[in-house]
C-alpha cells in the first residue's frame, strides 16, 4: 500500500493527558497537511509543512498543539494536557505540487476519544 | 466563518437516478474546487475536481458544473448506485490545490433500491 498511512487509528486517553499521532505521506510527496474533523464536519485545515518547513497554522491549532516534520518525510501531531473538546478525527493528507495543481490524498485518520 | 456552503445536509436516491449537490463559496480567490467522497471510518477519496476556466467536468458517471459568476458549483451523479451510498463534501482551494482546503459541512447520500 501505497497511500498516507496514519497511526494509531485510534487513541483513547484520559483528559489531561498527552499524545502524539504520526503521519507517513505517499513517498516522494513534499508537502503534508493536518486537519482535524468532527463529527458531522467537514474536514478543519490545522497545519501544513513543505518539506521540513512549517509553513501555515491555522488559529484552531492553540497552544497545546505542536506538529513537527523533522526529516521531511513523516510528521507527527502532539496535542498536550488533553480537553475534552479535542475528541476528534485527525487527518493526514500529502500532495507533491510540482508540475501544477495536485490532489490531497487523505490518510484514514486517527480517531482521539477523550474520557 | 464558514467559507463553503453546502447543500443539502442529507439526501435520499432511488438506484439509477440522479443525485444533486450543491455548494457556494465566497472567496472569489479560490481557484480549485474539488470533491471528496468519505465512507464510515474511512479518510475523505478525491473523486473529481474542477478549475473555474472551464463550467463542466465530467468523469464517468461525476459530472461538476461550475458557475463562475454565482460563485457556485454543483456535484452530479448519473445512474446512482447503493454503492455510491457515502457521505459527500465539496471543498475549495487557492493557488490551483496546493495550499489547504476548505471544505463544506458534508451531505449525506443513501442510494435506495
């Protein structure tokens, strides 16, 4: 399999806590996204990185949220001291924009359940 | 605020008929319109998209039309089928796709026999 490829599917923890989800994109795809969906919802642009290099945060992204793409190939997504509101699905999409216009592929999304 | 409007929120299909959903945007930047198709526990699917220079785009049974004056843009599925059953969402983008996507709120499709 090819496509974005997101772990854990799904995470369950309790409110306070912290956790961390990751992201591999399709090889060779330099830019990575981050949305956050609920239910019922369409998918909310949190972030987005061109290679290494964060270049847009969305203001639903607080402070408690920190994402980071080290290498330039997989990223990760850390939300701290955990709400209940944060109970989401979080989704990873990749594109490679050289050449024109390319689609987002979506990942199947990590799903946080908050007690 | 709420950028894409989408319509309706849920829509019921008898099999072989034709289902309709609509969205309008108000940012007059956008400059690609694509549609993703989500099924339960899935990541959304990009199935068509669409660039304001042309009104129409058609692959297989998707067809998009695009009214660049009304700042709208429609999905329409020929010949539903109990497998396009899904939930729907139309989204909107600067820079031709590569920079984030705003999406609408989803319509729920349930193709009937």
């Amino acid at each position: 399999d090819t496509g974005v490829s997101q772990n854990p599917r799904h995470k369950i923890t309790k409110r306070g806590q912290n956790v961390t989800f990751r992201c591999d994109p399709i090889s060779e795809h330099n830019r990575l996204y981050w949305y956050r969906q609920t239910l019922g919802q369409g998918p909310e642009f949190l972030t987005y990185f061109q290679n290494e290099a964060q270049l847009e945060k969305s203001r639903l992204l607080s402070d408690r949220f920190s994402a980071e793409r080290p290498k330039g190939s997989f990223s990760t997504l850390e939300i701290q001291r955990t709400e209940q509101g944060d109970s989401a699905m979080y989704l990873c999409a990749s594109s490679n924009p050289r050449g024109g216009n390319q689609p987002q592929h979506f990942g199947d999304g990590t799903r946080l359940s908050i007690l | 605020q709420q950028q894409v409007k989408q319509s309706p929120q849920s829509l019921i299909v008898q099999k072989g008929g034709i289902s309709i959903i609509n969205c309008a945007y108000e940012n007059t930047a956008f400059d690609y319109f694509p549609w993703y198709q989500q099924f339960p526990g899935k990541g959304p699917a990009l199935l068509i998209a669409i660039r304001p220079d042309v009104s129409e785009k058609k692959e297989g049974r998707f067809t998009i039309s695009f009214n660049k004056s009304a700042k709208q843009f429609s999905l329409h599925i020929m010949d539903s089928q109990p497998g396009d059953s899904a939930t729907y969402f139309c989204a909107a983008s600067t820079s031709f796709g590569n920079e984030k996507l705003t999406f609408g709120t989803g319509t729920r499709l349930t193709i009937i026999p």
